[in-house]
C-alpha cells in the first residue's frame, strides 16, 4: 500500500548548500502496518532544521548518503500539518481525512519499558522525522514535502479551534518546551519558571508556563525582547547584561529552562544559585556539537541543584499541549513563507541571521504540488 509512489521535497545533499534545497522527488520508506502518509499543508521552520542541513549536531558524513535504499538526499521539516491520505491496515489512532501534526519523532520501538509508560520520545530506537536511520536502512525524510510517511503514534489530532500555520510550532518547539516544564512544576503550589533566551522555543516556554500556572521570568541579554516578552505573558524580566542581576534571585526558582541555542554564553555558577533546593536547569537548546556547558562543581553543593536536558514529548504531552492552547487562548507569534525553493531558501536565511520574531511557518503546500484535492 502507497501513495502516491514518489513524494517531491526541496533537499540537500552537501551541507555547503544548507541555504538552497532543490526541489527533488523521492521514494518514501517501505510502507508498513501501522504507517500513516500525510499529505502536507503546512510545515514549521525549527532551528534544529539549520543544525542538520549544515550538519552541525555531527562529524560523520550526512547520514543521507548512506541510506540502503530511496534517496542519497535530506529533505528536513518538523513541524508538519496535514491531512491523512492513507493508513495502514493495523491504523487505529487516526483515519483518512483527519487533520494532525505531526513533530520531530516518527517513529519508536512501541514494546519497550520507555515507551509503554509514555515516555516514547526516549525509546533506543526512536527514529526522527528526519535524517534518522530506520531498522530497514531507509534515512527519513521530513515535511518541506508534499507528504510525508509515519507511524501512527506520533501522529497527532489538531483541534478544529487552531489554524494550521499557528499549530505548525507546536509539534516540535511548542512540544519541546511543554514536557519539561510540566513534569518540573506540576506538583508545585505557585511555582516560578525562568526562560533563558527569548526566541523561537523561549516565546513559547513563557505562554506555556504561564497557562500551567506559573510565575514567569523572561531572561535575556539585553533588554531588545522585553516588551515582546511581556505581551507573551511574562510577569517579570531580567536582563543578564546588567550588574549583578541575579542579586535578589538566589532560591527563587523551581525551573530554569534554557531555551538558547547556544550554550557558550551561559553564566551557569550565576544562574544555578537562583534554583531552590534540589530543583531544575533544564537546556533544550541544542548547541552545535562542539559547545559544552562550564560550571564548577561547588555550585551544585549549595542547593543539590541539577542540570540536564528533556527530549521533544510524548503523544500524551502533544495532545495536551494543544487543548491547553485552547483552553488559554495562546498561540505561537508566527510569519507565513510561500513554500518554495526560493522561500525554504529564504526562511533557512532568515533564521540562521536570526532575523524571525518568533517562528516561521511554510504555507501555500497545496497550491504549490497541486494537492489538497480529495
């Protein structure tokens, strides 16, 4: 069972053309039993997206190329909604015609302790939506397409109350930040959360954490974002640029998320002490693979703080994360782009000079690969 036989994308194949992927068609992965093929409406633009197509989260040759079968190119895109065009025999979760999103994961082993307690994001054998490698070989391919091809389980229904351009930054970055900001605060009374850089995940982190209940502060560099953060539903700001700016934060707060991209900025012996006893710096901001974090070890011992990380979410998250959407009335700060060579080429640009207040959403799908028909 397929359909249609080939997809058509905008790919790369050598990271030097990060900026300009060429529209290709493509054979999709094996169809199987629980797959679903989504015909594209709409995709977001992740910085995660930049990372791969210039190949900063590895050393090793984009894994493209060494796919066992279908295309020796990556399409990216995360952050996919759609319509359902086909289901496999053994589809339970969704039906042809059903609008969903789709985010960063398509894949997981679904037999594992991880995923049978819905932690599936964190299965060994989690396949991403792109550049990820399948148990048969095939590398995946992502949404800057007219469809793509998943496992049901992260595929997720939309709410009718959400428009597609603005659910889009959900699936992933919406996701992303969700996750661990509820499983840090969620048995808290009056729980504060810290959101280190405001941008595509960190505009998201305030409006979340705020509908959850939370004291937000917007931590920045300097004060460009601040009246942005405000509208967002940030209760106070910080900026770091300021002398001893975390003077009167020392014990304040229950999380410490970091949203920046970038890790090499971080003050982490000032930032840690603002962290009550035994609570969270959470980076979702992924780095380029050379960056590290810098901390002295003595900066633990005086509140039994920890720092780690949280991956994307599970379906239970995403499907929560949505109807929390509509129940607060929040949505993404989102600039629509024509799906094109030239606007994938123009949003990747744009993105990469930082240049997007606060995320980016491809549109015009149907229009453009003569779809959205049926």
């Amino acid at each position: 069972m397929s359909y249609p036989e080939q997809f058509k994308g905008f790919a790369i194949d050598d990271p030097k053309d990060w900026a300009h992927p060429k529209l290709t068609s493509y054979q999709p992965k094996n169809f199987e039993p629980r797959d679903v093929d989504i015909e594209v409406e709409c995709c977001g633009i992740c910085a995660s997206e930049l990372f791969a197509l210039q190949n900063g989260w590895s050393h090793e040759p984009l894994a493209c190329l060494s796919s066992k079968y279908g295309p020796k190119t990556q399409v990216v895109g995360h952050e996919v909604v759609g319509r359902v065009v086909a289901v496999g025999p053994e589809v339970t979760l969704c039906k042809v015609g059903d609008r969903v999103g789709l985010g960063a994961q398509a894949s997981s082993c679904m037999q594992c302790v991880r995923c049978e307690s819905q932690n599936e994001q964190y299965c060994s054998n989690s396949v991403g939506t792109y550049c990820s490698a399948y148990p048969d070989g095939y590398i995946s391919q992502g949404g800057y397409a007219s469809h793509v091809r998943a496992h049901e389980q992260f595929c997720f229904p939309i709410p009718l109350e959400l428009p597609s351009e603005l659910v889009a930054p959900l699936q992933c970055g919406g996701l992303t930040v969700y996750s661990p900001i509820k499983r840090n605060i969620a048995d808290k009374t009056n729980p504060k959360v810290a959101v280190i850089g405001i941008g595509g995940l960190g505009h998201m982190a305030i409006m979340i954490s705020k509908a959850l209940g939370a004291q937000v502060y917007a931590i920045s560099r300097g004060y460009s974002k601040k009246d942005d953060a405000m509208k967002m539903g940030a209760h106070h700001f910080v900026a770091t640029s300021e002398p001893n700016w975390q003077k009167d934060l020392y014990d304040e707060f229950d999380l410490i998320l970091n949203c920046a991209s970038s890790t090499s900025a971080l003050d982490l012996d000032s930032l840690l002490p603002c962290l009550k006893i035994n609570c969270n710096f959470v980076s979702v901001g992924l780095p380029h693979i050379d960056e590290d974090f810098r901390v002295k070890p003595f900066t633990f011992f005086h509140n039994g703080c920890n720092i780690g990380s949280s991956k994307l979410g599970s379906r239970k998250e995403a499907i929560e994360l949505m109807d929390l959407a509509v129940k607060h009335d929040f949505r993404p700060w989102v600039e629509t782009i024509k799906v094109s060579e030239a606007g994938v080429s123009e949003g990747l640009t744009r993105l990469n000079e930082g240049d997007v207040r606060y995320r980016f959403t491809l549109t015009g799908f149907h229009e453009f690969f003569n779809t959205g028909k049926q």
